[in-house]
C-alpha cells in the first residue's frame, strides 16, 4: 500500500491549534498526526481497517457503536470519522 500519508502532512504553522488542543505530532517530523475514528459494529472489519493504516501516518480509534464513538470525540480530537451505515 502506497503511503496516503504523505498527502495529508501539514506542519505546525499550517492547522492552528488551541489551547485545549490534545493533537499529536510525530517526534521525527514535527508533523502534525491526524487522528483517524472508525465505527462499525463488526470487529473484524474494525481491525481490518486498523491493519491497512498501521503504517500510516494516522492514529487510529475505533468504536462499535454511535454511542460509543460520541463518547470518544468528548474526550479526543478526530480530525475524520468513517461508519458503516
């Protein structure tokens, strides 16, 4: 798999961060890490998905419900949310 990646770096300067801003950056690039949500009630295709970007540049979080990915963006800055229908 080619490294999408590459395509959405940004450096510090570019995406303004607040205060309260948890986001990560990645120590050998200064880069900004997009976080990444995925929800879907079937685990397997949760951690197919956490397998294809393991070597991305993304922090991948997961939930099996909506109720359970709400509760994750409480506490975490998502910068992309994929479901199922």
């Amino acid at each position: 798999m080619s490294k999408y990646a590459e395509l959405f770096k940004a450096a510090k300067s570019d995406i303004p961060l607040g205060e309260n801003d948890n986001s990560h950056e990645t120590p050998q690039s200064g880069h900004m890490l997009f976080t990444l949500l995925f929800v879907d009630d079937e685990e397997n295709v949760l951690n197919a998905l956490k397998r294809v970007f393991m070597e991305e540049n993304y922090e991948v979080i997961t939930a099996g419900s909506g109720d359970e990915a709400l509760k994750l963006i409480e506490s975490n800055p998502v910068h992309l949310i994929v479901s199922d229908y």
